[in-house]
C-alpha cells in the first residue's frame, strides 16, 4: 500500500482536484483506491459523490477513535474507488486532538490497519499546515505538490519543503517529496513556461512529466459530483490525470 498526501499550504493550487481526478484515474486502472478527505470543506467528498451533510460517520470520529475506519468509509458512487469523507465535524479535531496522546499519528494507526485493503491511499490535505496536514504527512510515505506556475508560486513552497524535512527529521522517516505537479498549466503563456523551466532546474527529476492543463470540464465535474476523469473522459484534463495515473503507478516501482 502507497500512502501519498497532496499538499500545499496555499488554497485553490488544484489539492483537491488532483486527489479526486487521481483516485479515479488509479481506480480506472484497476488499481484499489482509498481518498481520504482531510478538509473540513469536504470538497474532496462531495467531488467524489458523497454528500457531506448526510454523513453519520466521517474521518472527524475516526481520528478521535470514536469509529473505525471500516465504519466510517463509504464506496464513491461515481468512481470505483473508497472514500473517508469529511465535513464541518473536522474543523472541530483540531482542538480536540490537543488532549490526545500521539496525536500526529491518529490516522496512520487507522490506515496502518488496513494495509492489505488498497494499493494506493490519496490524502486530500487543508490549506495550512496544521494538525491534520500533520496526521496526512505522517501517515505518508510522499507527499504530491500540485502547484500553478505562477510567480508566486514558488514563494510558499520553501515553507512547505521545511516542514516536509522537519517531519521527516522527527516524526516519519518514511516521508518525502515525491514529485511535484503543474496544474492549470497554460502553454500559451509565457510566464507558466518561465516558471515551468525554474521548476524543472531547481527539482530536476521531481517534478512529474506529466502536466495538467487550466480545462473547464474539470471544473464543471464537482457540482455534478463526478471526477472530471470521468465526466468528461476525452477532455484535455482528464487525458491530463489519467497519464498522470500511469505516471504515479511507474514511480511507486521505482520507491
Ligand atoms: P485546492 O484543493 O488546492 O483548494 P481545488 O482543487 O479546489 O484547489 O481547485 C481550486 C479551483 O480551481 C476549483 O474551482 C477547481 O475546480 C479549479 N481547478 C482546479 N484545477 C483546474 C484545472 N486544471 N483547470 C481548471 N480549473 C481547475
Ligand atoms: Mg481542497
């Protein structure tokens, strides 16, 4: 089983997409799959076809103990992939889990249980790096950085990388960067490929071939609570993530 977490401590960088679109693109290639929703915003649930208000059990009660990760994950009814959904319930763990012994390790105890269940586990981190960014990055063996190549982009990353060395360092060996990913990637523009080729010189071999274009269908596919990679199957960006599957499934050989 490969426990990735999709991070980025910047909001609207494409997390939640890649987690989805990859989920169900790794699920296409027969690959068994578990997307865990760690954003209270449960957008990575809804986009999957869950509906967050009607949820009994999510990954808040799992991570307080309260349920087990058996109980509390659903079948995605547009993808064949699992879901350990999340809603409003999670913003209220943070607090919570401050009285908890091994807090930072709530899911990787849950995941550790159900190794022989998935091949791959997606991680669908917030936009901070907080308590449950931290539980993602601790139960991860790498982490995915899907990023825009914007001028700002490369700002936050070297927070991110710091905090990806200090978890590393201290909490989990096993952790590190995997790759990072262009998303909303526009050809045509001059500043995405400058950024694009800085990428490229500075991370090498880090940052995945693969490129995923700014394409409208993918942003569509959420309110209909459809993966894109499945909404609309020949759109550029669907094209776009499912290679990126094929990508991510010849790396974890190489891991
Ligand atoms: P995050 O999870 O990092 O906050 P999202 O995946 O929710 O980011 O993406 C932010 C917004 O950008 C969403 O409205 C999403 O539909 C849109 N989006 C993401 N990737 C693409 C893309 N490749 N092309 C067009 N729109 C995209
Ligand atoms: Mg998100």
């Amino acid at each position: 089983m490969h426990i990735f977490a999709i991070a980025n401590q910047k909001g609207g960088v494409g997390k939640t997409t890649t987690s989805v679109n990859l989920a169900a693109a790794l699920a296409i290639q027969g690959q068994r799959t578990l997307l865990v929703d760690l954003d209270p915003q449960g957008n990575a649930t809804m986009g999957s076809g869950v509906d967050k208000r009607a949820l009994t059990t999510s990954i808040y009660q799992v991570l307080l103990g309260l349920a087990t990760l058996a109980e509390a994950r659903v079948a995605s009814p547009s993808g064949k992939f699992d879901v350990l959904p999340a809603n409003r319930d999670l913003a209220g763990a943070e607090v919570e889990l401050v009285d908890i012994d091994q807090r930072e390790t709530r899911l990787k105890e849950a995941l550790d249980r159900h190794s022989e269940d998935y091949d791959f586990v997606l991680i669908d981190c917030p936009p901070s790096l907080s308590m449950l960014t931290l539980n993602g990055l601790c139960a991860a063996h790498g982490v995915i950085i899907p990023m825009q190549c914007e001028y700002y982009a490369l700002e936050g990353l070297s927070d991110l990388v710091n905090t990806i060395k200090k978890v590393h360092a201290n909490l989990n060996r096993d952790l590190k960067v995997i790759g990072l990913l262009r998303v909303m990637f526009d050809p045509r523009s001059t500043l995405s490929n400058q950024v694009s080729a800085q990428l490229e010189q500075h991370f090498g071999d880090k940052v995945f071939k693969t490129m995923v274009p700014r394409n409208v269908r993918l942003a569509e596919a959420p309110s209909y609570g459809v993966p894109g990679v499945l909404f609309d199957r020949a759109s550029k960006g669907a094209q776009a993530y499912l290679t990126f599957a094929e990508e991510m499934i010849q790396r974890v050989k190489t891991l």
